[in-house]
C-alpha cells in the first residue's frame, strides 16, 4: 500500500519524522557519555537488558523496516534527498 502512493509520498512523510527523532536523542547520547562509560564498566552484560529503551533505537529499526517493506529503488533516492537538506 504505501509503495503505490505518489511521489513516495509516505517515506516523505515518516522518513524527516524518524531522523529527527535520532538526531535529538543523540544530543543526551553524547552528552552523558563519561556517565555511560562509568556504568557500563561497573555492571555486567547481562544487566544491559534493563537500559531503557531510547527514540534512537526505536526510530533506527523504523527506518530499517520502513526501507525493507518499501524497497531500496524507491527508498534510498527519498533517504538521501532527504539526508542532504
């Protein structure tokens, strides 16, 4: 359904809302790295499961699954018209 609609209208659509989802969280990402690094050095992997879930993770599998389900012929054109403004 969402390959038939014009002008890759839904990948225009999801794709600017999903980056910017990631580009914010990548700001508190990077600016509690030294805090990250401490925690992780004092836990073991296995308590890794228990991190919160962040927009970052959730809008990069988005993205994923959106430019599987569509196809990259009419993804990646949209993804880099997109990426370059």
């Amino acid at each position: 359904m969402c390959r038939k609609l014009e002008n890759d209208a839904y990948t225009r659509g999801a794709l600017p809302i999903l980056m910017q989802m990631m580009f914010n969280d990548v700001n508190d990402m990077m600016g509690s790295v030294q805090e990250w690094e401490s925690k992780s050095d004092s836990n073991n992997v296995n308590s890794s499961m228990d991190d919160d879930i962040r927009n970052f993770d959730v809008a990069g599998d988005a993205i994923k699954r959106l430019s599987g389900a569509i196809g990259a012929k009419k993804f990646l054109p949209v993804f880099f018209e997109i990426l370059g403004t």
